[in-house]
C-alpha cells in the first residue's frame, strides 16, 4: 500500500512551485524543471483546477496560477482528490465485509493510527511545504 500515489506527489510538487512562482506558470515550465512527463502534467494540472485548486488561463500567456492561497491549500485535500478518501483499514478479504469485523483486534489498533495520520496531513498545508 501506497500512501501517497504519483498522482498526488505530482500534484503537491506543481502547486507548491506555482505558488512559490507566485505568478501564471506554464505546462512546460513545470515539466522542465520538475521532471514530470507532460501527459501527467496536464492531466493533473486540469483535474486541479476543475476542483477550484488552480485557475486555467488559455492562450499565449497561458498557463496556471493558484485559486487559493497556499496557506488553504491542504496536503489531505490533493489527496482526496487523487487518491480518495483516507483510509488504512480496508478489510483484507477485498471483495467480501470481513466476517470478523466487529471482533477484530488489529482493526481497533489501525482505526487509531489512521486518525492520528489524518490529523497530521490535514495540518500540512503548501505555504508549510514551501517555507522548508
């Protein structure tokens, strides 16, 4: 299991160089200097700002600016976005609600570390991660 996918490490590194840039960045601007292929880039660059993270300018000074400021910006928020809701606590069966739900003590245990991982990504925000 992944806690963080490409999708989302790509999309926290966009928006924290569009806001360290502070102005509109273009698609090639960030593939050239995060290194992120160019068919991720617009893809994530359009998903985020149909969900009002980005807006998109069109033409010849085109590109991408924040919607919101970086200190609203929330690493928990791009995740959800990508990856869907949080969660650590998936039955390992898959396909079928676990029988032993209920009773199981692993499950309590995970219930705790998953909300003490919550906690701490809905703290880190992008004005955080660039200030470092």
């Amino acid at each position: 299991m992944k806690l963080v996918t490409r999708d989302t490490d790509y999309a926290v590194r966009a928006i924290c160089y569009i806001a360290e840039a502070d102005k509109v960045v273009t698609v090639t601007e960030m593939v050239q200097k995060l290194g992120v292929p160019q068919p991720f880039m617009r893809k994530i660059l359009q998903r985020l700002s149909r969900e009002k993270i980005l807006i998109s300018y069109k033409g010849q000074a085109g590109g991408f600016k924040l919607k919101l400021k970086p200190e609203r910006i929330f690493v928990y928020n791009i995740m959800n976005i990508f990856q869907g809701k949080f969660s650590l606590n998936g039955c390992f069966l898959k396909k079928d609600l676990c029988p032993n739900r209920g009773k199981c003590i692993l499950r309590k245990k995970i219930k705790d570390i998953e909300g003490e991982a919550l906690r701490k990504l809905k703290s880190i925000n992008i004005a955080s991660l660039i200030k470092n």
